[in-house]
C-alpha cells in the first residue's frame, strides 16, 4: 500500500502534490489544511485520512477530527496535528500514547521534517513537515512509503521546493 504523507498546506495546493497524491493508495494529511478545496483536490485522486490544526476553521473542525487512529494494513495508525515528538510528546497526547502507543505516530504543525523512531515505546515517529508556502520552512516537503506487512518500507523524502 502506497502513503503520501502531508501537512501544512495552509490553503495551498498545486499539480506536483496532487500528481504524487494520484499515485498513492492514501493519502494522509497532518492538519492545518487552510481550505477545504485542498482535501477536496486531494480526495479527487486518492483515498483521504486527515485531521484539523490549529489553523483550520469550524468548516474543516466539522469534516476532520483532531486525531484520527485507524487500522490499516495491520498498522495501528494515529495521526494528529500537534503531538510533539519522542521525549517530548504533547500533553494531551501523552497519556494515551504511553498507554496504548501505535506503531506509527504521526503530526505535523512544526513544519520540520522528523523521521525519528522512539525505542522507549516501539513506534515510529513521522512528521512529513510542511508542503504548503506559509511558515517559516524554506523548503516544502513531503513523505511518501509503502506499507508491507505492517511495516513502512522504502521511505522517502520529497522535496518539492523553496517556498
């Protein structure tokens, strides 16, 4: 199963996203969408998973939850917009991921690409940092892999430009 994995789009959506988007199985984005025109362009070409951000209006609140914990693949799956990162996890999702971690940790909002794996609680961390032109990034970018046997493999980075 092929992921593209997004975040912080801030409103923005142009053809190289939407054209790795079209090759994906799913699509996952990580909030702060800007525009629901962005997920509606992004659900067009492939499957959808995504989540609010602290940015997004009762519009976008009232379509996507603020996290979202799916199966798939055999993969325990939980994306959020602000999660922090190993050691450093958010408060309000730190209790549950100490409890009950999946295997794949996913968020965005820092727009810094991390891709860190926590051994304390055997998960990977994603955060695909940020593909939109707002924020103080200086290169937009994005993940993609494939899921095989619950596991991700043939990971990579895409970058797509300065912002």
């Amino acid at each position: 199963m092929k992921i593209l994995l997004l975040s912080d789009t801030h409103g923005h959506m142009d053809e190289r996203i939407l054209s790795y988007a079209s090759e994906a199985d799913e699509v996952w984005h990580a909030g702060d969408i800007g525009d629901l025109s962005v997920c509606n362009q992004l659900s067009a070409v492939s499957k959808l998973r995504a989540v609010y951000g602290n940015i997004d209006n009762a519009e976008i609140r009232k379509e996507f939850p603020l996290n979202n914990r799916f199966l798939v693949d055999n993969t325990d799956v939980w994306i959020t917009h602000i999660g922090g990162y190993p050691g450093k996890y958010s408060q309000p999702v730190r209790v549950e991921i100490n409890s009950n971690p999946p295997k794949i940790f996913v968020c965005g909002h820092s727009h810094i690409l991390k891709v860190m794996f926590d051994k304390e609680l055997n998960l990977l961390h994603l955060n695909p940092g940020a593909c939109g032109k707002q924020g103080f990034h200086q290169i937009r970018t994005m993940l993609r892999f494939e899921l095989s046997d619950g596991s991700p493999q043939k990971m990579e980075v895409i970058e797509l430009e300065r912002r």
